[in-house]
C-alpha cells in the first residue's frame, strides 16, 4: 500500500461547481499534513496546512479524518484559476521534516 | 519572500557525462532537500541535508550524491548519468524547528541521451 494515495483524476468540472478530493495516508502516527497545488510545468506551492480537524481558507476547505486516516479538499465556487495538480501530503515522523508525497489529482475547471 | 533558485531550467547531457545541479536558498533554511518527480509516480526526495556538511539520504539516493558546502547552497551530483535519471528534478528549502512549509525552487528538467 502507499504511503499516501490520491485518485489521480481527471476531474473535469464546470465553473462555479464544487469539487472535492479525498487522500488516504497510511501511517496512523502521521503529524502533519498539507496541500500544495502545481501548475503545469510550475513547482509545487503550499496551499493549506491541514491541523487537527481541518481549516478553512475562503473557497477552500481541508479535513482530517484521523480515525479513517485521510484528509479532503473542498473547492467551492470553483474559478478557472483552480485548475492545476492538488498534491497531499504528509508528514509522517513528529520533528522531522521529511515530506512524504501523493502522486497528485489532476483538476480541470472548465468554462 | 523566500527565494529558491535551481542553476538550470533546461538540461540535456549525455550517458556517463558527470551532472551538477545547484540550489540556492536566500532565506538562511536549515533543511534544504532534493527531489525527482516523474508521472505517475509523484514526487520522491533523493537527499535532504539539515546543516552544512550534513546529508542524509532520502527514498532514492541509489547514482546520486549531494554536496552542502555552504547553508545557501545544495548540490546534487550524478556520477555518471544514465537514461532512467531523465526527469524533472526539484530542490526545497525549509526553515526552523517545526515551520510547515516547503519552498520549492523552479525545477531543473533533465534529458539523459
């Protein structure tokens, strides 16, 4: 099993909808988790940090489900701009800052 | 705003020519890391370094080696570079005991003929 595992899509979802992904990580003892978002041939960018039970930033929405092991994303309202890779990820060791990394889900908002 | 600089977007080199890629961080980070990301497979950190002079080795460090002379600046060195080391090679930088995020620099695509 991977240690973080996302659907890879694509979701392909018209403008103003809402969209949500799912990531399930497989280390119970996991700390901290975030998202980060690509563009396509861009580096990776934090989006939010996800603690506890989740946070809310504008159109955006994460949680954490410690007891089924996975976090979520909500986009409402979703702008053109939103398209991109959403990537999860996880640290797994408390003071370490080694990142452990979702192979991504791909997002496109279509007009 | 942190800064993290990679010394090439672009990079074509040939079966068993030795590769330098640098990273530079201005934002005085203790841990500085390198990754490869290929599709399908994500990201995957090769070497991270949390001090000058230290390196520990990340998921797949297996024909790469690292050099961290200086706190700004982070090296990674194919040997002898071989086809199946073409991807897009991304350098991170992070700071402090327990800040969260990680900076990425541009990335550094590199086609291995």
């Amino acid at each position: 099993r991977k240690e973080v595992e996302q659907d890879p899509g694509p979701f392909n979802v018209p403008e103003g909808a809402t969209v949500a992904f799912n990531c399930t990580y497989s280390n119970s003892a996991s700390q901290s988790f975030f998202w980060y978002r690509q563009d396509c041939r861009k580096e990776p960018k934090l989006l939010m940090s996800v603690y506890s039970s989740g946070n809310e930033d504008g159109r955006f929405t994460a949680q954490l489900n410690r007891a089924s092991q996975y976090i979520s994303l909500l986009i409402r309202d979703s702008k053109l701009s939103d398209s991109a890779t959403y990537l999860c990820v996880v640290n797994p060791n408390f003071g370490n800052e080694k990142l452990t990394f979702g192979t991504g889900t791909r997002l496109t908002i279509i007009p | 705003d942190v800064k993290v600089t990679q010394s090439s977007r672009y990079l074509v080199k040939r079966t068993g020519e030795k590769v330098f890629l640098e990273c530079v961080q201005d934002m005085d980070h203790e841990n500085m890391f390198w990754y490869r990301q290929d599709p399908g497979l994500g990201l995957r950190l090769i070497y991270f370094s949390y001090d000058v002079k230290m390196k520990e080795k990340g998921d797949i460090p297996e024909g790469y080696s690292v050099s961290r002379e200086k706190k700004e600046r982070f090296s990674l060195i194919l040997e002898s570079a071989s086809t199946n080391q073409t991807s897009m090679y991304l350098c991170a930088s992070l700071g402090g005991l327990r800040t969260d995020t990680q900076y990425f620099g541009p990335g550094t695509r590199l086609t291995v003929l």
